[in-house]
C-alpha cells in the first residue's frame, strides 16, 4: 500500500513544517518553484526557518514573499544575488538574514548523499577559494579536494508535473531541476502537481522520483511567471 498522502489544499499539505525546521525548496528561478506550497506556508506561520534553494527568492513572490514575512533565518543557496533579489539583499545587508553560499554542483550533490546515505565526500570545487575556509582538505592522485558533508532537510517543498496515486512523479521540462535530489533528501517531501492520474498510468520509464520518497501529494492549478513580471 502507498504511504503517500493526498490533500486538499497546500494548507493541510504543509502542515508538518515546524518552527526551526531545515526546508528544501526546490526551483531554479522561476521554474519548478512551488509557489502554491511556499504561499501555504507563509500562511502557517513556521518562523525561524533554514531554507536550501537554488537561489535567494526573486521579485517579491515565492520564496523572496517567504523572505520577506520574516520567517527564514539563513538561506544556503548558489545564487543569492539576482537583478531582481531586492527582498534578500535589503535583509542580507541589515543583518536580518543569514548565508552560506554553496557552488551549484556541490549543492545538488550535498543533498544527494544525504539521500544516498553517503557519510562525506571529497569535491575539487571551491578550492583555494574562501568557500574552503576551515574545512579539511585532501590531495588524492595529485589534485586537491575539499571536504563536503551532506545537507538533509527536515521538509522538502517540490514541484512536479504529474502524480499517480502511489506518488509516483514525473516533472515538465527544466521545472524537474533540484526536485529529484531534494524528495530523496528530506525526512517528510511535500509536492505540489499540475494532476493526478490512477496507478498504472504512469509510464514507468517515464518517472523520476519513485513514490518510496513521496509523502504528501496536493493538486494545484499551473502558474506563469516572468522576472519581467515579478515586481
């Protein structure tokens, strides 16, 4: 039998995010954010949070709302500044927020191992760079590497395309980005999808993220965004 859970509204979906708690949020940019899930969970009200995305929010919707109602404590991500990052910029430079800046690939791969239940892993990124300030570093066959430890979240908010009732997923396009990596990674993976389809309708091949890491499913209508458009 599924243990994924199907719910009615983000509300209920994000019910499980507490105060304190490490959220991934999936998106790159725009595209495969959850902004149904991140505007749930504005409304419930969990503060104090460390949230893991690819970048730091833009305009003043999605996770730059999230940002913005005060809710997040440190944000680790890649890209924290963007043309229209104004949200975090003005909490960065007022001291309201915190950051850890980790190199895209070092990012996806740190929560990987968290899902793959890699203790540590070596990587060559960042090397010689203030991003390798106090962590151990190692020569193997010649070339440096730096000591990465996994990122594990408490609470995964993903986007996918279509769900089948054991929650089962498959994505649309670039709007797939960290949402495989990130439903692997978190103890409880929230997901909101554009439908849901019965079991079996799926084609196997077809899906990316089996319905083992999926925990609670909620449908909401698509959303169209532009950078243009954000502010």
């Amino acid at each position: 039998m599924s243990r994924t859970q199907f719910f009615g509204t983000p509300d209920e979906a994000v019910s499980v995010v507490e105060d304190g708690d490490t959220v991934l949020v999936g998106g790159f940019g725009f595209a495969g954010m959850p902004f149904d899930l991140i505007d749930a969970l504005i409304r419930h009200g969990a503060g104090d949070l460390t949230i893991v995305s690819n970048n730091a929010g833009n305009g003043d919707i999605g996770l730059a709302a999230l940002l913005k109602a005060g809710q997040v404590r440190k944000v680790v991500c890649s890209f924290p500044r963007q043309v229209d990052s104004y949200v975090f910029d003005d909490l960065y430079r007022r001291g309201k927020i915190e950051l850890e800046v980790v190199p895209q690939g070092n990012l996806a791969e740190r929560m990987r191992a968290a899902g793959a239940g890699i203790g540590a892993f070596y990587s060559p990124t960042g090397v010689g760079t203030p991003l390798a300030e106090g962590k151990e570093t190692r020569t193997i066959d010649g070339r440096e590497y730096v000591l990465e430890y996994p990122i594990k979240g408490d609470v995964a908010l993903i986007s996918a395309h279509i769900a089948d009732r054991t929650g089962n997923l498959v994505y649309r396009k670039t709007a797939r980005n960290f949402g495989p990596v990130m439903a692997t990674a978190a103890t409880t993976t929230v997901v909101q999808v554009s439908s849901i389809v019965d079991a079996g309708r799926l084609d196997p091949e077809a899906v990316v993220t089996p319905g083992i890491y999926v925990d609670r499913v909620v449908r909401c209508e698509p959303r169209r965004h532009t950078v243009e458009g954000a502010r």
